[in-house]
C-alpha cells in the first residue's frame, strides 16, 4: 500500500493520534457508547456494528456518509457523556437505514431543491423525522437535538413532509451548524472518503444490513417504536412505481396469445412466394380494446376517483394513444352507462352505494367488440366472478389497511383482494 492509499484508507487506532496541540479520540468511550446503544435498541445492533469509524477533525459532531462511513470528532467524544453518545450512535445510523441521503437526492430532483441551504433544510427535516421517538427508554437525546417543537411542528411525520412545512429563519437558527454527513442529506463534503475510500460497504452489503434489521423489528415488534415499524415493513415490501407496472402489466396482457392479431391482405404473407398466383394474408398485431372499471362505491374517496381518471389516461398511452379502443364502465353495485375514451373529458363516475364488479365485468364484456383487456381501478373490496374472464385481466389497487381474518363460509363475506387470476398492481400514493 502507497503513501496516498494510506492515507485514504486510514485505521481507527492509528488514525486516533491527534494533530498538534489536538485531542486524541477516545476509542474505548466511544465503543462503550455503541455497545450500550446496542444494548437499549437490539434491533439495530446489526447496523451499528456495520459502521466503520473515521476520526476526523472537521466533523462537528459525528457524521456518516452513504458509504456507512462514520465520521467522529475527537472533541466531541471527550466533552460528551456515554449516554448522550449511544443516542448519536443511533441517530447517525438511522440515516442511513432510512435512506435519507437517496431520498433527498429524489427530493431535489422532483422539487428542483438546489443550494447548500437546500440541502441544510433536508438535513433538518430527515432529524425531525429521526428524534421525535427514537430517544427515552435508555437513550439520552444529545444537546442541541432539533426535535419537531423545536419547530412548532407535528410529530410521527417523514422527512418529506417537514420539508413543505418549514423554511430557514428565525426559528430555525439555531440548527444552521447540523452536519451530519452526505449520509443525511446526499451533499458530499470534504473530509468524506468517497466511494473509493477504504471500509465502505458495497450496495449488497447496505441492502443486507438493512433486511437483518427489519427482520429483528418484524420478529418482535413491541420492542421498536412506531417509525421504525412502519420503516421495517416497507423495506420488506418496498414502495413501486406503480404507474410503470400497471402500464407494462397492461402492455404485457395486451401482447398475449390472441390478444389483438387478425389476418390483413395489407402486406402478404412471406408464404405467399411459395404459392404462385396465390396471395395469402399475414397475421398482424393490432392495438387492443380495452375496457376499463371504475370501482365508484362508497369506499373509494374523491382523490382516488381523480387517480382512476389519471390512470384512464395512462392506459390509452399503454395502447399506442388510440382512445377510440379505450372504453369507462363506472361501476358500485351495479354498471354504470359505458364511456367510450373519446369522451373521457364528460365521464361522470357515478356511484358512492355498495360494491359489486361483477356487474362491471359482465356489463365491459358485453360491449360489441368484446375488449381484449379488462383493467379494473378498485380499492379490492368487492364480489368477483367466479369464473375467469375469457380474456387478460389487471387489477389496479388501491391500498387499504390489513384487516382481520374473516369467516369465509359467512355469506355476507366479501373478499379483501382480487382473485388469483387477475394481474394485480397496488396503486400508491404519487406525491
């Protein structure tokens, strides 16, 4: 090893000298806070023993990079208490568990955050998210920790959500020297090793931390505070984009066996060379009819009916943009009139009784010609056909919470999810 990855690759105990007239690192008060950490929140001793330590004297306090590098003040060890230490031990590895730093990179994309006070404001925002419930119980919150009153804000929110509710100003003053890494807000800084730099973990390696610690919050869940069960859950069942799933789910149907071909005399079959004086037709692919049911019933709110008619919009792209192949059935417990896509501006999605989509089912496959395709939007909630439609079926789902185990013998039971055979996309939030 050379001089220059020496120094880019620097050990926890050498690297604990000081500079002239410096503070060396305390190691063994430092380990001892990360061990009692560990002890008070076992379900995140996996992540904070995949943290490696670089003592650095530009730090404020201790900052990670997305790399799980920690980056640690030696004087900020020798001034402050083990318990205190064990809370910054958890908060720094807490970023990089919830993927703050990816998160506001895609916050900065989407909202043209730019500016080193943006990235201040997501550091802020991805804290607020962190403290408001992951101290107490052992752990003691560090001094001058930025907690949701500190901003009059609301508790048990995201880090998305406090960025649209606070600026930089007078009440945020106070907090204009947080530092807690790229890790926290995706902005790289100058004592971070970089991804070349030694003891990074590869993006494998941050996956499977990731997945022991959710797996130790889901296996004893009274054990982790509500943000963290939420987060675990989620990274077993990562949020999708929904909108390109339920597109190539509809793309995939639409290009089956049966779907959409017919003879053309347009261009003659190639086997027609074989056969003089004969012109035989080819098989040609044509765009699907679709039919789409707008599941109107009680249980499926304003906002939901608006993403439904988004979606409409979607599909006829999914199709090559012919609207007239894309037909609306409205459907609760009984079909609506059927709206054919050219009309989409005047679809009155009526409804707002009881569920029941057979009618919609029966009443789409009804239609002259039969559509190739059936998308049904629907918050699940609702009888299905007992027999399997004789053509593709997508299912666009609006989530809704788990509900208990039902009797299915019940003849008031109605299903909480779509039948196997249907293709099914959950529909999540887009903001």
């Amino acid at each position: 090893m050379d001089r220059q990855e020496a120094d880019a690759d620097p050990d926890p105990e050498a690297a604990a000298d000081p500079p002239a007239a410096g503070i060396a690192l305390d190691l063994d008060k430092l380990y001892t806070a990360r061990l009692h950490a560990a002890r008070v929140r076992p379900y995140l001793a996996t992540a904070l023993f995949a943290l490696h330590v670089v003592p650095s004297w530009d730090v404020p306090t201790m900052g990670v990079d997305r790399h799980w590098r920690c980056y640690v003040s030696p004087r900020f060890v020798d001034r402050t208490p083990v318990e205190e230490l064990a809370g910054v031990w958890v908060h720094e590895v807490a970023h990089l568990l919830r993927d703050h730093h990816g998160r506001s990179d895609r916050c900065a994309r989407q909202r043209g955050l730019t500016g080193d006070g943006e990235r201040l404001r997501m550091n802020i925002a991805a804290d607020l998210e962190i403290n408001d419930d992951i101290y107490g119980d052992g752990l003691a919150a560090p001094e001058g920790a930025v907690l949701p009153r500190s901003l009059a804000l609301t508790e048990d929110l995201l880090m998305e959500d406090y960025l649209r509710l606070f600026q930089l100003g007078p009440m945020a003053r106070d907090f204009v020297w947080l530092d807690c890494g790229s890790g926290a807000d995706g902005r790289v800084r100058d004592w971070e090793l970089g991804p070349d730099g030694a003891h990074g973990l590869s993006a494998q390696e941050r996956d499977a931390v990731r997945f022991r610690v959710a797996q130790g919050i889901t296996g004893r869940p009274g054990h982790a505070p509500k943000s963290w069960r939420r987060w675990a859950e989620e990274a077993f069942q990562p949020p999708q984009p929904w909108r390109e799933l339920l597109g190539a789910a509809i793309r995939s149907a639409s290009s089956g066996g049966g779907a959409g071909h017919d003879y053309s005399y347009g261009r003659p079959s190639r086997r027609s060379a074989g056969l003089p004086g004969v012109v035989l037709p080819s098989l040609r692919r044509t765009p699907p009819r679709v039919s789409v049911v707008i599941d109107t019933s009680g249980s499926v709110s304003d906002g939901e009916l608006g993403s439904a008619l988004r979606e409409v919009a979607e599909i006829c792209r999914a199709v090559g943009g012919r609207r007239d192949l894309v037909s609306v059935v409205p459907c609760d417990a009984a079909a609506r009139a059927v709206h054919p896509m050219c009309a989409a501006e005047g679809i009155a999605l009526v409804g707002g009784g009881g569920t029941d989509l057979r009618a919609g089912f029966g009443r789409a496959l009804r239609a002259r010609p039969r559509p190739e395709v059936v998308v049904v939007l629907t918050d699940g909630q609702t009888r299905w056909p007992e027999v399997r439609p004789p053509c593709r079926t997508v299912v666009g789902l609006f989530p809704r919470p788990r509900r208990r185990p039902v009797d299915e013998s019940d003849p008031d039971y109605v299903p909480t999810g779509p039948p196997e055979w249907a293709r099914v996309v959950e529909i999540a939030s887009a903001e």
